[in-house]
C-alpha cells in the first residue's frame, strides 16, 4: 500500500529533475556587443617588443607568433565579445568588420570538458567561436542538423 503512495512522489520527483535542465541555443550574433576595445596599433607594436624580445624564451614552445609582427598582430588584435545575454562571449579578431560579424551564422556546436569546467563551443564562419561556461554536464541536441540549420544548434545542460 505504501508502494502505491511513493510511485507517484517518485514520478514527480523525477519530472521536476528533468524539468531542471537548461537548453542553450548558439547566439545571435546580430545582438552581439563588443565588451572591450581594440587595441591600438601602438599598443600592439608596444607589446610585441616585450612579448617578442629578449624575454619571449619565457613563452618557448607556447607560441611562435613572434616570427613576424603580422603573425603577432593576428593573434593579440582581438576584443572581447559577447552574446545579448550575456551567457556565450569569445574573443574576435578586430579586423574582422562589425557588419559582417553581425551577420555570421552558427556552422557547428561542441561540448569540451577543461577540468571541472564545460565548455559549451558555437562555431562560426572565419574562425569565431563564442562559448558557455559551466560546472553541469552538457550535451549537444543534434549536431548534424546544426551544421545546415543555425537554429538546430542546442544542447541541454544539467
């Protein structure tokens, strides 16, 4: 008799838990903002002579930008950027036109694990990614359909 009064408490305990998860979908970057400025190419030519002086065996095997100012500048001439809400940002290259980021389109969606961190990853065109942080398990909902749909590109975290 007991049983009888617990399965529905058990069923509606398990409705609620699922009832929590979160869905993301990719951000629209028509709504996107520029969080901080570009940096100036005197700042940039500022810091490759530190980041690629004397002192760049600091950073031996991180990195190889220092070859060439350009390859340097393509790397470090980005602001921050992120989605209406808030939740997804990514940093993105400056010389990339406001315009055309605006109106990139979601080609893909990931889930990384970085420690007790995940990573939520839209992908977009010429190499823009804007991501979700958080301490839940994610998953992506359909990753084929949002390589030919932008909308289709969700996952549900919990």
């Amino acid at each position: 008799m007991k049983f009888r009064r617990i399965l529905p408490a058990l069923l509606l305990l398990g409705i609620s838990l699922s009832a929590g998860a979160a869905q993301f979908a990719c951000p629209d970057l028509g709504a996107a903002r520029q969080v901080n400025a570009c940096p100036s190419e005197e700042e940039l030519k500022h810091t490759y002579s530190g980041f690629c002086s004397d002192d760049k065996k600091a950073y031996a095997g991180e990195t190889d930008n220092c070859m060439r100012y350009d390859d340097y500048r393509a790397m470090k001439n980005t602001a921050l950027w992120e989605s209406a809400d808030g939740a997804f940002d990514g940093y993105v290259s400056c010389d990339l036109p406001q315009a055309r980021l605006k109106a990139l389109k979601a080609t893909g969606m990931k889930v990384a694990k970085q420690g007790s961190i995940t990573k939520v990853v839209c992908n977009y065109p010429n190499g823009v990614n804007f991501t979700y942080r958080t301490k839940v398990a994610c998953k992506v909902e359909d990753d084929k359909a949002c390589a030919t749909d932008s909308a289709a590109c969700r996952a549900s975290c919990n």
